[in-house]
C-alpha cells in the first residue's frame, strides 16, 4: 500500500510539475510569437512608411507646402494598409499634417526624440499616446536626397489587436499603462471585465523591465503571467502581459488523479506483478510528456510525442503534438508573410532586398539586372471595376512575368501595379532591354477575366551592377528613377543615368525658385503674330511666358511649365500670366491696336471651377472687350477629363471669349467630339506644317484637318510656318491664318510694337 501511494503522489506531483511546465513552456513560445508579430507589425509600418515617403509626388507637395496633396497622400496610404494615424513633421520638430485632426494648425511635434533617433539610425519605433489612443508609430526621413520632413504612421492599440495576438498565441493579451505614480490602467485585454479589473490591481508597480514569469491570483483563479515591456515616450511606461489558466491547464491532471486513485485502489486487490505492469503504464508516458515538453522548449516542434495509450494521457500527449504543429504553422506562416506579397504569393519588397544582398555579396564579375515595372493605368481598373477586379489582374500579370524570366532570376511585387525583377547572369544593357522589350510584348497581348477583356502597357526601369550602383539599396532606387524617366520616353523603357539624380534636384529647385518668380515679377510675356492669309495683315497675336532667372539668366519654358503644372502654384502662374495678358491688351486697346491675343491654359485649369469667374474678374479690372481674347486649350488637356473640363470651357464660352483648340493632331480627341464644344478656332500642330511643302503625307493631314474643321465652322491656324512654300501651301487650300518664325518669332510687346510699324503684314 505504502508504495502504490508512493506512486500515486509522485505521479500526481509529475502531472503538477508538466502542467505548470507546459504552461511556462506555452508562454515562452507564446512571447516570441507576440515579439516577432510586434516586430513584423513595425517592420510592415517602416516598409509602408519608406514607399509613402519616396513617392516622388509627396516630396514635390512637401516642397511646395501642398497642405492638400499631402494630406490626401497619407490619407490613401494609410487607409490602404489599415493605420490608424499617419502624421507629416517637419525638419524643425513641427507637426504639420496629422489625419486624425485634418483641420489642425501646425504644432510642436509631441515625440521629438522618435525624429532624433530616426535622423542617427534612418528610422524609429515606439510607442505613443495622442489624448487616451495609443499607437505603434514609426518615423521615416522624406528624402530628396537629403531629408526634407518626416512621415510617421502608426496601428491602433485596441482590442481588435489584442484579441488577433490572442488568436495566433494562444493566451489572454493584454495592454496596461503606468503613470508616473505606477497606477496601471488598461489599454486592450482579451481578459473578461472580471479577471481585467484584477489584473490591474494585482500586478506589482515595479515588475516593468524584469520580463520574468510570476504567478497571479485574479478572482480566486491562478494565471501563469508574463510581461513584456515595450518602448514608449514619454513617462508613460506600457507592457503587454501575456497569461494562462492554470486551472484550465490542470483539468486533465485533475481527472488523471481522480483515475490514479481508481487504479490504486484496484491495485490493492492485484497481484505485485500487476502493480509493476501499472507502475510501467503510468511512469513511461509522463516520461514521454517530460521529453516532449524539454524538446518544445528548446524550440524543436517536428518531433512528435510518441504515447499509444487512448486515455488521458494519450489525450494529454495529443494535445501535446496538436500545440507543437500550431506553434510551427504559425511561426511559419508569420516566416511566410515577412517575405512574401499576400495576394500574388511572390516575393515582396522585403525578400527583394534580402535577395538582392545575398546575389551581389556572391556576384563577382557577373553582371545582376534589376527592372522595374509599372503597369500603366492600373488605377483606372480599382476605380471602375473594382478592387477585387484589380486584385485578380495583378495576380494573372505576377503569373506572366514568372514566365518570361530563368529558374535563377526572382519576379516581386512592390506596391499597387509596381513589380520587380532580378535577371541573373545578365551580359549587359541590351539583354535587359530585350527583356524589358519581351515583358511589354506580353502584357499589351489582350486576355480576358471573366469576360472582361484586358491588355495593359508597361513603363518598365533598368538599372545594373556594378554599372549602376555597388549595393541592393542603391541599386533599387536608381532602377525607380529609371522607371520614372521611363514615362516621359518613347517605348517606355528607361535605363539608369546619373542625369536623372541631378534633373530631379533641379526640378526641386525649380519649384522653390518659381514661387519666387512668381512673387519677383521675373515672368514676362512675349508675343508671336499671327497672319490672315487672305489679307496678309497681322490680325492677332500669341502670348509666350519666358522666365529669365536673376543668376541662371534664360528658362526654357519646355523646363518651368511641366515642373508648375505638376504643382499647387499652377493656379497664381496662371492667373499671373492672364493678368499680364490682360494688362497689355488693355494698352493695345487704349491706343487702338486692334490685336486679338491669345492666351494658354493648362490641364489642371479646365479642372479649376473657380477660374472662370477669376478671369471675368480680370477682364472687369482691365476693362478688355472679351472678344479680344482668345483662350488656348491643347488637346490632350482636355481629354483628361473631358466631363469637367466641358464645365469649365462652357462658363469661359459665356463670358465672351473666344476658344481655341492648341496642338491638334498630338491627343486622343476626334472633330466629332470637339464640334460638341463651343470653340471658334482649331490650331493645327506644327509637326504637320513643319514639312508639309515636301512631306506629301503631311500636306493631306493639313488639308484634310482644314476642310472638315470649315465643315463645323471652325476657324484654322497653322502654326510652326518657316517658309514661304508651306506659307503658300496654306494659302491654296484655304488656311484662315499662320504664325511662325517666317513671319517673325516671339518677342516683347515693345520689339512687336516697333516690327509692327515696319513690317509689310501691320494691321490695317
């Protein structure tokens, strides 16, 4: 009797034993599963947060202080990651954009250390507190190419990540904070309201930073505890308390005891033998447990529990094995998520750079190319059919790319219709560009998905080692500005140069130095005439803005306009210019020069609603008959938005002005859609008139352009004349009027008024 209560009360003091180590052993596990989501939950935010701030559109709204464009830009990009908080700071700690407060004025940031660190390391984490909301927030410089502000964004603190930690650990998670005082208060708990208000009452003031295991007693039921400290500002200190039941844990010990007595007492009646046999099938299978529980805590989950018995034990060694596979899955699903993209299941941009530093650790001599795609008008597909839609082409575009490139070479997605890939063994530029070349092959071939036909084309950037750059990061930020460049060449295709490092500084540069044109009056105008072919007078004139910079003397307007027109100063450049147009027809019109002048718009001001009441206005100031004035609008201007820029030209139609169509034959518009337009003239290119007296294939595009514009009643100009042979040409099939450098090239309203008093084409 003596030795089978022996047995009894060493098995039962075994099963305490295993069960509280199973529970140790489950919150270890349980804490590096937590500290590797938190980590992979910062290191998404950094990647995020780097993508947002190397678009190149963000730094040119920071540059320009584009409150606007900045603040819709970290609204769209936190909103598609699920941040709850996507902040702008300046250089001098100010915080300029914060998208929980859009209508706020710029304030002291509140976290100046997180920017200090960010400036020493290039990037920052913590923890903070906006008013009672805690947030995980990181902090990444703008850099052009030195820092210009800092973005920061962060995930919500709450029970919605409490309860997703619950779910992959497997224990109750909870967020406390202490004040300065120790008093803890709850930030998120997967704990009832019960075992919560417990918690905060039992836990020690003093246990932040010790991250050792502590039993707890809440509500009369014990937890096994483990807190872990996470960083914060300020003196706020916050930990996340990971716990277990050991009650829950013990009921399987509970019944196996309540077994165990059952036994003993059968073994009273049993011979010594069959003690020996029950002693055999009770010690081997704890001893089994016992190893079990050792190999999990050093982290080996592939060796399973090798227990026969169907009883509890068995159950106990099942359930053992059924923890240890979880834990395994799920460290090597969160493995899996930190590499990979989630939709397309390729490699993201994480695994890029990785893969990149590991290829050119290893290259040697042998070249690696890296090419960047993105897919044109991939918004277009979200905006109109859907996100869902959108997800299914970027996963059949993943797939094509896979098979256009080696078993060696690597495809990514980045970032929306943005991938990337590593050609392996590449001899040099032409073979990438025979890639490149192959990949805008594939994707302009139609496909459909779910009878909805697609075809796509693709500006794609080329950068190599060692050409082009010694290292992964560099490597990928010159291939960016390749596909960059890629958009404003013909085929799309652009290869890195170191041009494209100095052009972007000079298109920074050029945004600041234009405002203070702007405010220097260094604009002026200057005008082009243009000819009536039939009575060979100069009937009207064509406003010219040149900029002539104090130090860097003459600005192509080819360099200025692009770089304004992407900007919020397109708006006072445009009304500067009207307003110097205006002011000079004026004194044309007081002193009798009967000129019509014509002024140009651009595409981002036939989406301004507010402008034609500004030139009415101006019109008023300058007291200018309206018929006197003639607005220029290019072609492809208006097909950017032919619904509001049909607005817009409508209500300057009704002013009085006269409007015309600049450029045409270089957009996607037909005659049948402009006559729908209130417009008076159509100007024809100058590729087509350059050449027209020897180019027989540009002289019918001119005469039939004329015709059909007569057809709708419009009037015609041909502009780019430089001979008196296409002068001639023009007049025989019955061009309206000319302008060009054979009749005189753009100059100030003084040097015109002194050619106009000399020239054999003044007005009459």
């Amino acid at each position: 009797f003596l030795v089978l209560a022996a047995i009894l009360l060493a098995v039962d003091r075994a099963n305490t034993r295993h069960a509280r180590a199973q529970i140790a052993e489950s919150l270890n596990v349980g804490s590096r599963v937590f500290t590797r989501l938190y980590d992979t939950r910062a290191d998404r935010l950094i990647e995020s947060v780097r993508i947002l701030s190397s678009d190149f559109a963000l730094r040119g709204a920071i540059a320009t202080r584009d409150r606007d464009t900045i603040f819709s830009a970290l609204e769209n990009h936190g909103a598609r990651i699920g941040a709850g908080i996507v902040l702008l700071v300046s250089l001098d700690n100010s915080l300029l954009v914060n998208t929980l407060r859009p209508r706020a004025v710029p304030e002291p940031f509140p976290f100046p250390r997180l920017t200090e660190v960010a400036a020493l390391r290039g990037e920052a984490a913590s923890i903070v507190f906006f008013g009672d909301r805690a947030f995980q927030l990181v902090v990444v410089p703008v850099l052009a190419p030195d820092p210009i502000a800092w973005v920061c964004m962060g995930f919500r603190i709450d029970e919605r990540l409490a309860q997703e930690l619950q779910r992959i650990t497997s224990a109750h998670v909870s967020f406390l904070r202490a004040d300065d005082q120790g008093r803890w208060s709850t930030l998120a708990t997967t704990l009832t309201p019960r075992f919560g208000e417990s918690l905060m009452q039992g836990l020690p003031p003093g246990i932040v930073g010790q991250n050792q295991p502590m039993g707890l007693d809440l509500g009369g039921e014990e937890f096994e505890t483990r807190v872990l400290p996470l960083a914060a500002e300020g003196d706020t200190s916050v930990v996340a308390v990971l716990q277990l039941s050991l009650d829950e844990a013990m009921a399987p010990f509970r019944r196996l005891r309540v077994l165990l007595i059952a036994l003993t007492g059968a073994g009273l009646l049993v011979s010594l033998g069959g003690s020996i046999v029950l002693a055999r099938r009770v010690t081997q299978p704890v001893d089994a447990l016992a190893e079990g529980a050792r190999r999990i805590a050093l982290g080996d989950y592939g060796h399973e529990m090798q227990v026969t018995q169907s009883d509890e034990l068995g159950r106990l060694a099942q359930a053992f094995n059924h923890m240890s596979r979880g834990i395994a899955e799920r460290e090597g699903r969160i493995r899996y998520l930190a590499y990979h993209d989630e939709l397309t299941g390729l490699p993201n941009r994480l695994s890029l750079e990785e893969h990149l530093q590991r290829r050119l650790a290893r290259a040697g001599g042998v070249g690696t190319s890296l090419l960047l795609v993105a897919l044109d008008r991939f918004r277009d597909i979200n905006y109109t059919l859907g996100f869902q839609m959108g997800d299914r082409v970027l996963q059949h575009v993943g797939i094509r790319l896979q098979g256009l490139v080696g078993t060696n070479d690597l495809v990514a997605r980045l970032s929306g219709g943005e991938f990337a890939v590593v050609l392996d063994k590449v001899a040099g530029i032409e073979d990438a560009q025979r890639l490149a070349h192959d990949i805008q092959r594939n994707l302009e071939a139609p496909f459909r998905i779910d009878d909805q036909p697609f075809e796509f084309g693709a500006h794609i950037g080329i950068a190599l080692h060692p050409q082009h750059a010694d290292n992964s990061a560099a490597l990928i930020r010159h291939a960016e500005a390749a596909m960059n460049h890629a958009h404003t060449v013909p085929g799309g295709i652009g290869v890195y140069s170191m041009e494209f490092d100095r052009q972007n500084q000079r298109r920074l540069t050029l945004i600041g130095e234009a405002r203070q044109a702007l405010n220097t009056d260094q604009f002026q105008l200057y005008y082009q005439p243009k000819l009536d072919l039939k009575s060979r007078r100069v009937v009207g004139v064509e406003a010219l803005v040149r900029w002539r910079h104090p130090e860097h003397g003459f600005i192509s307007p080819a360099e200025f306009i692009p770089v304004i027109e992407q900007t919020a100063l397109v708006g006072p450049f445009t009304l500067s210019v009207l307003n110097l147009g205006l002011k000079q027809a004026a004194a044309w019109h007081a002193s009798g020069l009967a000129l019509r002048m014509s002024l140009n718009l651009s595409a981002r001001n036939l989406q301004d609603t507010q402008l034609p009441e500004q030139f009415g206005q101006l019109l008023k100031v300058w007291a200018v008959p309206p018929e006197r004035i003639v607005l220029e609008i290019t072609e492809s201007a208006l097909m950017v938005d032919p619904a509001s820029s049909t607005k817009v030209i409508a209500q300057l139609d009704a002013l009085g002005a006269g409007l015309s169509i600049d450029d045409y034959g270089t957009g996607y518009s037909s005659l049948s859609f402009l006559r729908q337009l209130p417009l008076d003239e159509l100007k024809i290119d100058k590729s087509f008139v350059l050449h027209m007296d020897t180019d027989a294939n540009d002289e019918v595009i001119v005469r039939s352009t004329v015709d059909l514009a007569h057809n709708l009643g419009f009037k015609v100009v041909a502009e780019g004349v430089e001979t008196v042979e296409v002068l001639e040409k023009l007049g025989a099939i019955g061009c309206d009027s000319i302008q060009g450098y054979y009749i005189s090239k753009p100059q100030p309203a003084d040097a015109l008024e002194a050619w106009l008093r000399e020239s054999p084409y003044r007005p009459a």
